[in-house]
C-alpha cells in the first residue's frame, strides 16, 4: 500500500495538467466531469489508505532510501494524521467542485478549464504539505499551495477588489513562507538533514544540553511561516480580505482546510523535529501556542461579533476557531490532541457549509451585508435552516462533531481555557445566529449604518446574472457537509477511530462526558441569548469605543500587515526565549 502514497499528489497534478491542455477543445461539462474524476478518484484513495495507515506507510519517492547516515530522497508518510488530512483535503475539494457545477457561468475565453485545474492543483498541494516526511517537500506544497490560493483569491481579475485582496495574501503569504525557508535552511546548517525525524535526532545529538540560539531562530521562522498559514493573531490579516473577495468554493476551501494545514503543521512539525531534548521544551512551546491562540480566540470572537459583512463574519469566526485550535495543541497531551482532530474535523464541515449558503445569498441577491438583506432571505428556506444548524454546530451544541471535539479539548485544557472556547464559540455562533433571524426571518428592526469597513452590499455575484432559484448542488452540498459534522458525533466509536489514529496506542479515545455536555449546551444557550439580545438592541452590534483600535487594525493596508507579521515573530520568539535561557 506504502506505494500509493505518491499517488495521492500525482492524480490531481495529473488531472489538472490534462484540463490546462484540452481544456481550450473540451465541453463545460467534459471538464467538470474530468474534475470529478481526478478529485474523487483520489479522495477514494485517500480513504483507503487512512483505513490501512496502521501501521504507519512511508515510501522513499523515486526508489531513494538513505544510504547510511545520508539521505537526500524525498519521503512521504502515511500515517494516522497525514493520510487524514489528504482525506480531508480531497473530500472538501470534492465538495467545493460539486457546489460550483456551473457555477461560473462566464469562466474565461478559451479557458474552460481553469478554475477546475487550479482547484486540482490545490488539492494536490494540500495532500502533498500533509504528507511531507521532509521539510524542505513540506515547503515546496506550502509555496504550491499559497501560490494556487493566491490565483483563486484573485480569479475574477476584472474586478479591483479581488486582485487587491489576492495581493495582501500573496505578499503576507510569501514573506510567512520566506521565514519558513529561512528555518529550514538553518536546521539544514546544523544538522545536515532535510527529513523531518532525522532532524530531530540531529539536534538531540548536537545539542545535548537543550536549545541554544541556532535552534531558537528557527523554532521561531518555521512557526512563522505555519502560523501565518493558520491565520494566528498577529498574522491573521490577510484571511479576512481574502475570503471577502474569493470566490464562494474557494473560501469554503480556505476555511475549511487550509487554515487548518497550518496548524496541523505546527503539530507535525514540533513532534517531530523540535519535542526532544535538543529542541525546544515543551512548556516553552505550551506558554506560545496557549497565549497566542488564547488572543487569537479572544480577537476573532470580538471582531467576528461586529461584523455586517457575512463573509467576513465567518472569516473572523475561522480566525476564533483557530486560536481554540493551537491553544489545545499548546496542551501537549494525547486526550488534547484527539479533541482538536475531531474539532478540526467538525469545523471543516460546518464552516464550508456556512460559506455556500452566504455564496447562495450573494448569487441570489448580490449582496453579502446583513443590514441591506434584513427580512430579504425569507424564501430561501432551506438556505436559512441550514445557516442556523451551522450556528449550532460552531456553538458545540450536542451532537454535533465539533461539540465532541470542544468538549474533549475543553477537559484536556480545563482552568481558565474552558472559559475561553465557551466564549469564542458562544460569541462566533451568536453572530450567525443574528445573521439567521435578520435576514432569514426578519427579525428585530433593521439596523442604521455605523462606521463599518465593509458593509457587503452591492457585491457582484459570481455567476453571470442573479439567480432567481438556487440550484439544486448549492442547496444539497451544505447540506451533505452539516450532516457529516453532525455524524461525527454521533456515529458509535467515531471518536475512538479518530483518537486511535492521532494519538498513542492504547488512547481511551474520546467520549461524551456529562461534564462537556454541559458545556456546549451553555455555550448554545449564550450564543442564543446574545443573539436574541442583537436582533432586540441593534446598538448591541455598534462597536464599542475600546473595540475601535482594534478594528482599525484591519486598516487594508499591506505594509500594515507586514509590521505586524514581524511584531508576531518577535512575540513568538519571546515566549520561546525562557527555555533557551534556562539551558
């Protein structure tokens, strides 16, 4: 089976090469077909090997394998994690491809096929950064993966906005992966070596008293560059204006698994390179990973709360989820990571569903703002059900996945983190919560015009006119993804297979307790109540004065996010630094 693993990249690489080649002589629908069947062959695939990655697969590309103490072949593994990410990558892409089914109506002159090899192609990448055994792989499908994102950001070239958001998260994107590259070639310098166990065994070796500065600087570059891809607070600026202006199956992509690539490689990365004595020790990675995703929760839950544009409402919500994320990574024991795999996981579904029902709003209305479509989204029934189960599912109401997932994290943690994932996703979900009972059912009365950036209205829709019906995959798509978060927490033993696969041998898996129980309920009961509040006292959604600054922060402007993609290096490497000091 371990021979299959390259496959895993070659198919959806292969699928794209053959559309950017007939794809100027092919149909519509020969096209989209051939999507499907490049994007679900290797999803199948995917699927095969997770449920065969016991014991782990690793395969030397090319027929390789070290000669010795050296190695310079390329290596990929297939183990619990990596192959469920692969996983998670091709089905969400296949997902994505189901929703835009002639979706572009107008895709360019004499490109038929673009926008279905872009979306190959990023499949590819993802599965490619998910299964690197190496880091300089790891980096190449980094690069490949932000350069395709940047393409499909910007995919409407036409328009000033989407070639302006495109650029902020090609410039920010690149400069995280600059620092990435910078990391590595430093580790590189000391230990000679590029793959990812064999590092770590090179620093141990050559550094048996702990960390020195050398293995500080590049802690602190290759954390960099994958917390950028997280979208970690301060390096989180570029996901907003980017799911802002991308097209719907993209943002449903970006937030569904990219962002979490990005802290699946924090995890990846420690464990194996930088978790032994010659790296750096866990409770220095424990103090940086709880306080930067404790700030990024805090600072995605309040920003989420006072938007009006929905789409970057759930920007900012993917921004929250992710600072619940790396702070139950920060934890650093198996019952914590087995909680955020089935968080992860929940999340994915939920959160790409909520974005094909805001591209279901844009397409329809042209419009993404929650003032301008107060009462507007009445007869899109099954659309305004679907946004409310989705607010539920971020809440952590049983039984969804991600309310398993938070639940077991929450446990793990415990202290005063419980109250921060209760905070978060009761003040994420309370915000679509609100954007549900305005504009689905009217709700409350419509609310003035405040001094937002962004206010949603007037957007183009991304198919040629405004639908007067939406199509039937716009509607079956979200639905499919919400009812898999909602099988993940239900399905017997769902959570023991994922724990198994994470976590070491003999994990009790992860369960329902009374106790998290408990806990997503009055995170749900709060999300309510603050939404009932919203929908009652619009003034509750005007920012307050202590809000302002930080909502300037979000200024558009490039050069802003660069300074503060370098204060985040510097805070990062501060909270690292007492470990290196203590050696």
């Amino acid at each position: 089976m371990r021979h299959l693993l390259p496959l895993l990249v070659a198919l959806p690489l292969l699928g794209a090469a053959l559309l950017v080649a007939t794809g100027r002589r092919l149909s519509r629908i020969a096209v989209e077909i051939t999507g499907f069947v490049f994007c679900g062959g290797t999803a199948a695939l995917a699927l095969v090997l997770l449920l065969n990655s016991a014991p782990p697969l690793t395969e030397w590309v090319g027929a390789w394998p070290p000669a010795g103490r050296e190695s310079v072949g390329i290596l990929v593994v297939g183990d619990g994690p990596a192959l469920g990410m692969a996983t998670l990558a091709s089905l969400l892409t296949l997902a994505a491809l189901a929703y835009s089914w002639h979706y572009f109506d107008a895709p360019p002159h004499g490109h038929t096929g673009a926008f279905t090899a872009l979306m190959l192609v990023f499949q590819g990448a993802m599965c490619g950064f998910a299964l690197a055994g190496d880091l300089f792989n790891a980096f190449v499908f980094f690069e490949l993966m932000s350069v395709v994102a940047y393409a499909l950001t910007g995919y409407r070239i036409d328009e000033a906005k989407a070639v302006q958001g495109a650029l902020t998260f090609g410039v920010v994107n690149s400069l995280g992966a600059y620092a990435l590259l910078m990391g590595i070639a430093l580790l590189y310098a000391r230990t000679g070596e590029l793959t990812m166990a064999r590092i770590g065994h090179g620093l141990d070796a050559a550094g048996p008293g702990g960390p020195d500065a050398l293995v500080l600087a590049s802690f602190v570059l290759v954390l960099t560059g994958l917390l950028v891809k997280s979208a970690a607070v301060p390096f989180h600026f570029w996901l907003p204006d980017a799911h802002a202006v991308a097209p719907t199956p993209v943002c449903m992509l970006l937030s569904g698994v990219m962002v979490e690539l990005g802290a699946y490689g924090v995890w990846r990365v420690y464990g194996t390179v930088f978790a032994g004595p010659g790296g750096i020790p866990a409770a220095d990675l424990t103090r940086a990973l709880v306080t930067l995703g404790a700030l990024t929760a805090v600072t995605g839950a309040v920003m989420c709360w006072y938007q009006r544009h929905i789409k970057r409402l759930l920007a900012y919500s993917t921004v929250a989820h992710t600072g619940l994320f790396l702070a139950g990574l920060g934890v650093l024991t198996p019952e914590a990571d087995d909680g955020v795999a089935l968080y992860l996981l929940g999340h994915a579904g939920v959160k790409a569903a909520l974005f094909a029902c805001a591209g279901a709003l844009l397409d329809r209305f042209g419009s993404v703002d929650e003032h301008s479509l107060h009462g507007r989204g009445r007869p899109l029934r099954a659309t305004g059900v679907m946004f409310a189960v989705g607010a539920l599912g971020l809440a952590g109401l049983p039984p969804f996945g991600t309310a398993l997932g938070k639940a077991v994290t929450e446990e793990a943690a415990g202290g005063p983190l419980t109250v921060v994932y209760v905070a978060a996703s009761a003040i994420t979900a309370g915000a679509v919560l609100r954007v549900t009972a305005r504009v689905f059912l009217g709700l409350g009365p419509r609310p003035g015009d405040a001094e937002y950036e962004t206010s949603g209205s007037d957007e183009e829709p991304e198919t040629t006119g405004l639908l007067s019906r939406i199509p039937d995959t716009m509607t079956i798509v979200p639905a499919v993804l919400l009812a898999a978060a909602l099988a993940m927490g239900v399905v017997p033993g769902f959570g023991r297979l994922v724990a198994r696969s994470v976590g070491p041998a003999g994990s009790g898996g992860a369960h329902w307790t009374a106790h998290g129980v408990l806990l997503g309920v009055a995170s749900t009961a709060l999300a309510v109540a603050l939404a009932g509040l919203a929908v009652t006292r619009p003034d509750w959604t005007s920012a307050p004065g202590w809000a302002a600054p930080l909502r300037r922060l979000q200024s558009g402007h490039v050069g802003d996010y660069v300074a503060w993609l370098l204060v985040g290096t510097t805070v990062l490497g501060a909270l690292a630094l007492p470990g290196v000091l203590g050696s």
